[in-house]
C-alpha cells in the first residue's frame, strides 16, 4: 500500500528583528531576552541559567551589547558581600522596550499580510 503523505502546510511568512551599529549585531533576540532576564533577575547567572545559556555566552553577548552602544544597556557588579548583580541602564531599559515594540509591529504586520503566496 502506497504511503500517503501529509498535507503541506501553506507558506508562512516569517522575519527576524536585530539592530547593527556600524554594520555589526549590536541586538539581537537572544540578546533582547537576556537582557529581559537580567531585568527580571537582576543577576547575569540567573539570567543565562534561565535561558539554558553558558554564563561564558552570556557574558560575551552582554560586553558585545555594551561595547557597540554608548552608553551601556548592562551594568555588573562582582562578588561581594551580596554576590554582586547586573542591572539594565536606563538606556538598556529604553533599547529593549522598543526592540520589543517593533517585534510586536512586524509580527502585527506579518500577520496581516495573510498568505501572500495563495494563487485566485
């Protein structure tokens, strides 16, 4: 008996959202839910342990954020007494808030776009 095969599903538009300065990522959507985290947690650990990340890939991707905007999204404490912690600048806290807003409008967008690829 011949195997039948599933229907396939309709083409789907889809889109990625990242911001460059000076043609290098300077955010991305990993980025962006980092630095969500780390607004959440106020801790760079948590935050990579909440998102499955390496604190080593964390890290590089918080000093890639803070050396390509001016001023900084994160800052970071060390050690300590209190074990030291990571906050979002105020500028951080700005820069995620529209990321987040233009994800919300391309998806909207997207959306309404309906299937651009369906012959009538």
């Amino acid at each position: 008996m011949p195997k039948r095969d599933k229907p396939a599903s309709p083409p789907m538009l889809r889109a990625k959202l990242w911001v460059e300065v000076d043609g290098e990522p300077a955010l991305t959507e990993d980025g962006a839910d980092l630095l969500d985290q780390i607004h959440a947690t106020g801790s760079l650990s948590e935050a990579a342990r909440r998102l499955r990340f390496s604190y080593r890939r964390a890290w590089l991707l918080v000093d890639a954020m803070n050396r390509r905007w001016d001023p900084p999204l994160v800052t970071t404490a060390t050690g300590g007494e209190r074990g030291g912690g990571s906050v979002l600048t105020p500028r951080g806290q700005r820069v995620l808030a529209s990321y987040r807003d233009l994800q919300i409008q391309l998806e909207y967008l997207l959306g309404q776009a309906g299937d651009p690829f369906k012959i009538t």
